[in-house]
C-alpha cells in the first residue's frame, strides 16, 4: 500500500508518516519499482499501535521506547502519565476559574481585563502586604471578581489582610453576600467563623436573616459573633447567646454593650433583665464553688451579671439589684448596691 492510501485510511497525514520514519519509528516494509514507499499490512498495525499510544499523551520518544523496548516498564510509564494528566487538569482548571471569574466581573475592555488579572495575581500572592494592597484595591472600584474575593476572605489567616478582604467584600453588595452564605453553610466550623465576621460588616437585611441562621450554627464560635453583630442591630433572637457569653465570660463586655443597646426598646428591657435573673439563680453557688467541671466561679458570673443589669432599664432589673445588694459575696453586693444608688440619682 502507497502512503497516500495509508494516509486516507489511517487518518495519519504522509508528512507525519514521514516524520515518524525519520525518527525510524515506523520502517516501510519496502519500495515500488519506481521507488514509493510500501507499507505492508504490518506497518499498517504499527501507525495504529503508534496514535494508540500518542492518544495517551506519550512522546514520540516514550512510544518508540513502548514498542521497541523489551525491558520497558509499562506500570511505571502510566503511573507517570497518571501523574502528568493530573497537574495538567489542575492547571487548566485554574486557568478555567480565572478565565470564569475575570467573565463575571464583565470587563469593560482590555484594560479591565489587565486589572482584574493583576488583582488576581496579588490575591494569590504569598506575601501579606501584596495580599492586602489587592484587596484594598478590589474596595476602590472597577471591575471586581467577587467570587475570588470571597475565596480569600474565607481562606486568609493573616488578621490585617482579612479585614481588608471583609471590607471590599463589603463593598461589593449583593454579589459578596451571596457568596458569603455559601461559605456559611461550609462543614469547616473556620470557614464558617470567617464567614459570619464578614456578614457582620454588611448592614442588609439580607446580612441580617443570615446572621440570625448563623445563631443556631453547630460551633459556638460562629453563634457568638452572629450575636454580637445582631445585638448591634437590635435583633431580639440574640439575647439569649449574649447573656450566655456574660456567665461564661466570653467577650462579656462586648456582651454586656450589645444587650444595653437592644434594651432602648422598652419591651426588651424587661426581657433582658428577666433572663439575667434567670441565669443569677442558676448561679447561687458560693464565692469559690465553681458553676462547672470548667466554667467561671458562680461568683464571678453573678458579678458580671450584675455589671450587666446596670444598664437595663426597668423595674425587674432594679428588684434583681436590690435582692443581689443583699448577697453573700462582697464584691457582688458592693456592685449592686452602687449600681443601684446611679440609678435612684437618674
């Protein structure tokens, strides 16, 4: 058979034919009288053994070493081709998700095109200053891939490039947010904590529902920073979380700040300092019993609940004073009785 006939037949063009027996990987079984190449029904099996291989991803050279080699490894050779389609799978999968992502910030032109790949370059950089100059740069405007923003605001260790990827988040709107609530529903209780820390910064509604579904979150993290952003917002449901962080001493200050702030409206003072009374008669133990195999002295809750009353209007809140000026630890009473004597002077 002549090469042009092979070359139909096998869909191997004559000039690669050519090429393959230059590199003496395919040797035609003979010649015509007038002197073309003849293939034999041999060589005709060989070209098909040769793409076979080729379709693998082997070289040239790693398919004449396949079929000319006896001592040739060939679990060796797969497992390396294994390995080579990896990394060539994740570098085009990258190059997929950055392609994707400068689509979605809908570039305007070539020079929003260039921005978007250097803000993206500087995201995944490994210094934290070119980090947070990237995301400082994302807030200011333009075109912005939020998605990656977001990918970094969950994954950045770094606490001050961290919050500069929760304010260009923040910036971003709606598109963030959406984003953002998926992290929330992450089975990794980290990304769920640095999820909730940027929902906290953006002061929607929208922010708002989702922070009160972060309030019956698993990990007691994220339930506590959903409650802090929420007592900001005078969000009733997180009373319960914040009273909670008061007895155990987390953050009770903060705590203690948010529950005043939710108490200005007068149908919440009262219950507020109803269920700061409820939690000083779950702490009656004396001034070193602790209230736990690990929690704080029942003494030292009862006194940051009383700090705590201190700032919650209200007749409830004054009876539980007056009844805790009364208590058999010094420093409860003595803090009682002061609060007490500020609030007859107002």
């Amino acid at each position: 058979m002549l090469i042009g006939d092979v070359a139909r037949r096998s869909g191997v063009s004559a000039r690669m034919l050519r090429h393959y027996e230059s590199l003496g990987l395919l040797r035609p079984a003979g010649r015509t009288g007038a002197g073309y190449r003849e293939y034999s029904g041999e060589d005709i099996r060989r070209i098909f053994h040769i793409e076979s291989l080729r379709s693998l991803g082997l070289s040239l050279r790693e398919v004449a070493r396949a079929l000319d080699d006896p001592g040739f490894e060939t679990a060796e050779l797969i497992g390396d081709l294994v390995r080579r389609t990896r990394e060539r799978i994740a570098a085009e999968t990258e190059l997929l998700t950055r392609l994707r992502r400068i689509g979605a910030a809908e570039p305007a032109g070539w020079e929003d095109v260039l921005q978007v790949v250097a803000l993206l370059h500087g995201l995944g950089s490994e210094s934290a200053g070119r980090r947070q100059r990237a995301a400082l740069s994302a807030g200011e405007g333009g075109a912005v891939p939020v998605e990656a923003l977001v990918e970094a605001a969950l994954s950045e260790t770094d606490p001050n490039v961290a919050g500069a990827l929760r304010w260009a988040v923040a910036q971003s709107g709606d598109a963030g947010l959406v984003r953002l609530a998926e992290g929330l529903g992450s089975p990794e209780a980290e990304v769920r904590r640095r999820a909730v820390r940027a929902i906290a910064e953006i002061p929607d509604r929208e922010a708002t529902a989702l922070l009160k579904d972060a309030l019956a979150d698993q990990d007691v993290v994220v339930r506590r920073r959903a409650a802090l952003a929420l007592g900001a917002r005078e969000v009733a449901e997180a009373v319960p979380t914040l009273i909670g962080m008061i007895v155990e001493e987390v953050n009770d200050v903060d705590a203690a700040d948010a529950l005043s702030v939710l108490a200005r409206d007068p149908s919440l003072a009262d219950r507020i300092a109803a269920g700061l009374v409820d939690r000083l008669g779950r702490s009656t133990l004396g001034p070193s019993g602790p209230s736990g195999p690990s929690g704080p002295s029942g003494s030292s809750a009862r006194l940051r609940l009383a700090q705590a009353l201190a700032d919650i209007p209200g007749d409830t809140a004054s009876r539980a004073l007056a009844d805790l000026a009364r208590d058999e630890d010094r420093a409860v009473a003595l803090t009682a009785a002061y609060v007490l004597g500020l609030r007859e002077v107002r």
